[in-house]
C-alpha cells in the first residue's frame, strides 16, 4: 500500500505539472492577442482621441495636436517656456492656414489658402500691422500691398482676372496721388493728382 509520503510526492509533481501547462498556455493566449492587436484582422489600429499633448521633461507642453467640435483641426508648437508659437491647422471652413507668433502670440507671418485657389502671405512687425501682403483671388486676380507703420497700404500692384497690371500709390491719408496701368487691349495709362486736385493724365498708348 503506497505510504502517505509518496502520495505526497506525486501530487505535487501533477500539480507542478498543471502549473507548467496553465503557464504555456496563459502565454499563447497573451501572444495571441498581442498578434491580433497587431493586426487587427488585416487592418491597422488607431488610437482615437480628440486632443494630445506631448510635453518635455520639465513638464512643459511642446507639441498640441487638436481637433475641435467646430471642425477645426491643428497642430501647435510651443517653445521651451510653453508658449505657443508656430500653427498648422484647418480652419472649420476648410481652409488650410500656416502661422507664426512671438512668445507674446503676436502674429508675425501668415500663409492662408481660401476657397481651395486663393492663397495669401502676409508679414507683420512685432506688435504691429501687417506691412507686407501677396494674395491670389478666386476670380484669378492677384495683389501685392506695402504698408506703413500704421497698416495703411500706401503701394498696391495688382493685375486683374485678365492678367493686366496696374501700380496704385496712396498717401497717408489713403487718397490715390499716383496711378499706373496696362489695360486687356495692352493700352497704358498713367494719372497723377496733387495736393490742389489738380490731376495730370499722360497719354493712354504708348507708341
């Protein structure tokens, strides 16, 4: 009759042996999952979130990516004392915008495309206007503005949906005192005004 020791003795080796197949087998299943997160079923997983935020190891936020209830979506990027100063986003329109900013979120240059073919670029001083902007319009027109400390455009060169050129000078008043054009028919004009409103206009072809 087997003794009560080695009774002992093969339960405990059946119940290590258990324990070794539990093992293997909580392994394969683990594996099995990962695979199949990894997978997918054929198809690449996404994390879906709403917002994430990267931060540097002081805890500061560098890297914003967004996208809000309005339909807008963006990209923000901030220097080492968190403050944002470089944006690519979509406004909720669908308009596409690059921008960047002083620490003190000051606009300092902006490239914005409207209505899928109508791009502007404008450059501003810190704390200021804009002094300088270049923009396609949707009817094919196309403008080039300088302005003063002010933000008040003093010289405008623009051609129109034809392709026709034209030069507009403006005092800080904003009252045209010189005007320079190519019409559709190549003829050319040029019209100047004074102080007194005394206006000279030059030929209209040039031979």
């Amino acid at each position: 009759m087997e003794n009560l020791d080695s009774r002992l003795e093969r339960l405990e080796r059946g119940y290590r042996r258990m324990q070794g197949i539990a093992l293997a087998a909580m392994v394969l299943a683990g594996l099995g999952l990962g695979a199949a997160v990894l997978k997918g079923e054929g198809r690449a997983e996404s994390l879906v979130v709403s917002r994430l935020t990267l931060a540097d190891a002081r805890g500061h936020p560098r890297a914003t990516l967004s996208a809000e209830a309005d339909g807008s979506a963006g990209l923000v990027l901030s220097d080492a004392a968190g403050k944002p100063r470089a944006l690519l986003g979509v406004s909720q329109d669908g308009s596409p915008r690059l921008r960047f900013s002083t620490a003190e979120g000051n606009t300092l240059a902006e490239l914005t495309v409207y209505s899928n073919e109508a791009p502007r670029l404008a450059f501003a001083k810190n704390g200021g206007a804009e002094f300088f902007a270049v923009g396609l319009f949707a009817d094919g027109s196309s403008r080039l503005e300088l302005a003063d400390a002010d933000g008040r455009p003093r010289a405008i060169l623009n051609a129109d949906e034809h392709g026709s050129p034209g030069l507009l000078l403006v005092d800080r008043l904003g009252q045209p005192r010189a005007t320079l054009r190519v019409s559709p028919s190549d003829s050319a004009s040029l019209v100047l005004e004074g102080h007194d409103g005394e206006v000279f206009r030059a030929p209209s072809t040039v031979e």
